[in-house]
C-alpha cells in the first residue's frame, strides 16, 4: 500500500499555515483600505468647506470694507455737523469689538441709523474672524488627513509585498491544494444550486444574535437570486482590488455580483457593513452580506449554512461554511440589501 511522502506533508501543512497568514494580510488591507477611503470621503468635505468658507471670507472682508467706510463717513460727518455727539463718543471710546457692542447696547442717544452702520462693522468683523478660525482648523485637519491617507497607503504597499513573498514562497503547495479542493468546490456548488431550486423564505421572527444581541426581524431578501449570479464566477482568482471577473477581492466581488442585479454597492467592506439592514444568524437568508474578521473580509450566504467570497491572495471564488473554525470564531454579523 502507499503510503504519503511526509516532506510533501509536511509542505502541504506549511503551506496551510502560509495561506492563513496571507488570509490575515488580506483582511488587513482590506482594513487599511476602509482607512485610507475614509480619509477620502473626509478629505473631499473638508476640501469643499475650505472653498466655501474661502468665498465666504472674501464675501465678508469686501462687506467689512464697505461697513468700515461708511462708518467713517459718518463719523466724519458727525464731526463737521456736530450731530448727535454721542456716536462718536462710543465708537471712539470702545476698546474691543464686544465693548462697542455694549456701548452701543447701553446708550439709549444713538439714533437707529448709527446703530445700524456700527452693527454692520461688527457683524462682518466677527464674521471674518469666525471664517479665519474655521480655515485654520480646516487646514489642520487636512493636514492631518492628507498624511492619515498616505500611511494607510504606506501600509497597503508594504502589505502587499509582503503578502507576495509568502505567496511566492509556496506557490506550487498553494496551487496542489487548490487543485485538491477542486471536486469539493464541484459538489458544493451542486448542492447550493440544487438547495437554491427549492428555497422557500422563511418566517420572520425576532432572535437572538451573538454578535449583536436582539436583532429586530429584517425584511425578506429581495436578492436571493445573486446566489446563482455569484456561483458563475467560481473558480475566478483573488486580486487584491479586483472587481471584474478577471480576478476579484472579497468586497470588489461582492459589489461586482450586485452590479449584476442593478444594485450599486461601495468596493469595501467598512461602507458595504452599513447598508441594508442586520440580520441575525439564524435568519440567515441566500444573497445575505456576511463579514468577518472587524469587517476586514466578506462574502454573500448562499443558504445551508455556506456562503461564497473571493478569500485571499493564491486562492479562488469558492464556497466556504459559517461553522469552519476562522469563520466561526471571526463572524461579525450580517446584513441584508433591501433596495437598489
């Protein structure tokens, strides 16, 4: 009888070591990658308050301008008349913006005229000081965004070099254990093709869910059919970034499948966890968005307690289950797409 060669073992079980280490990385950058398109979306904001509030600091500081002028104008008219004396005594007279504003408020001799020209000079002053302060802070906080983004692309960069050389390090025991996984990929996707045939929704009942505590019942899944969708593409290779069907990462397949249904989902996991609804597990239902590891890796249920997703680098499209060990114990919960 023959018997195993224990060096290909042996490199078989480093390879499965390798293969999660590479799973971790790409969980990682899928992580880095929710930082780093975060900062986008904060950086664009911040970008369009400084243009508005620059506009806005012009629009103030010519209004300054023109207050100023024609409270000198006043002034000096107040002067050479001898009018109402006592305008000229409080703006004189004042030593900050906030004294004048007292002042004014105190002295019952202005005439309305007076009070409405020195208002004006104080309201677009304290306008243009509160515009200045907000570019200050703007700037800072784009500052700090613009380097927030660049280390998070710094980290990614790193990430996937890494991640390349372990890949690199045991390609060809990768490449034996995709082949070998082949024929259970086969029947799996037999079974969920045969499973989705008959599915009948079930009842909605509020339950419990370990991740999250009491789920209040979602509404049925509209998108059960992204299951047969999903399942042409397996066998597709990971790409870090990919979502074509030339080669997908976990959330650029998912959104890619969705696309297929007239559905437009964001390509990373952080921003695909807040849409639709929760979903406990138990009510789990096929087309169903299941996250994992802090949300740095997902795939859509297919039913039966499996679902499908892109997993890493040297692996493929394929079927995986919810109670395999590194699923299980990095479930994070589910969410259930309600509308395109």
């Amino acid at each position: 009888m023959a018997t195993a060669d224990p060096s290909v073992s042996a490199k078989q079980a480093q390879a499965q070591q390798v293969m999660a280490q590479i799973q971790q990385l790409d969980s990682n950058l899928e992580r880095a990658r929710n930082n780093y398109d975060s900062a986008n979306v904060k950086l664009h904001a911040i970008e369009h308050s400084l243009a508005i509030n620059r506009i806005g600091l012009h629009v103030a500081r010519s209004n300054l301008v023109i207050a100023q002028k024609d409270l000198s104008q006043r002034l000096v008219s107040i002067y050479t008349t001898r009018d109402n004396q006592s305008t000229l005594a409080v703006v004189l007279g004042a030593t900050s913006i906030d004294d004048l504003v007292n002042r004014i408020e105190s002295v019952q001799s202005l005439s309305t005229q007076d009070v409405a020209v020195v208002h004006q000079v104080v309201s677009f002053k304290r306008e243009v000081t509160v515009r200045q302060h907000t570019l200050v802070h703007d700037r800072r906080a784009q500052t700090a965004l613009v380097r927030q983004r660049a280390a998070a692309k710094a980290r990614i960069a790193s990430q996937l070099g890494r991640q390349q050389r372990l890949y690199n390090s045991i390609k060809g025991e990768i490449a034996h254990l995709v082949a070998m996984q082949h024929a259970r990929q086969l029947a799996l996707e037999r079974q969920a093709q045969q499973r989705l045939a008959t599915y009948q929704p079930p009842g909605q009942n509020p339950a419990l869910d370990l991740s999250t505590g009491l789920t209040p019942p979602a509404p049925p899944s509209q998108y059960t059919g992204v299951v047969g969708i999903a399942m042409q593409y397996l066998g597709v290779p990971y790409v870090w970034g990919g979502a074509t069907p030339s080669g997908f990462d976990c959330s650029g397949f998912v959104m890619y499948v969705y696309a297929q249904v007239g559905v437009s989902l964001p390509h990373y996991t952080g921003a695909q966890w807040g849409m639709g609804v929760p979903v406990a597990y138990s009510d789990l239902e096929p087309g169903d968005l299941v996250f994992f590891d802090g949300l740095g890796h997902v795939g859509i249920y297919i039913g039966g307690g499996e679902f499908i997703h892109s997993p890493h680098t040297g692996d493929v499209v394929r079927i995986d289950s919810l109670s395999e060990a590194w699923y299980a114990a990095t479930y994070d919960g589910a969410r259930r797409i309600t509308s395109g």
